[in-house]
C-alpha cells in the first residue's frame, strides 16, 4: 500500500511541476511577446 501511495503521491507531483512549466513558459511567451510588439510600435 505503501509503494502505490508514494507512485501516486510521484505522479501527482510530476504532474503538478509539469503545470507550473506550462504556465512559466506561456508567462515567457506572453513577456516576449509583449515586449516585441511594444518595440514594434514604439516609432
């Protein structure tokens, strides 16, 4: 029982990091972005 909890409490974590890197790169993606047309529309 042990063993299974431990996997699941793994899993979960891994799933959790893996929502923080989604979101760490969509923030990334929208500061470039941003910052990219800002410049494109500053003369």
């Amino acid at each position: 029982m042990l063993t299974v909890s431990t996997s699941l409490t793994n899993c979960l974590r891994g799933i959790r990091n893996a929502w923080h890197f989604q979101h760490a790169v969509s923030f990334v993606i929208k500061l470039v972005c941003g910052n990219f047309c800002s410049a494109l529309l500053t003369p």
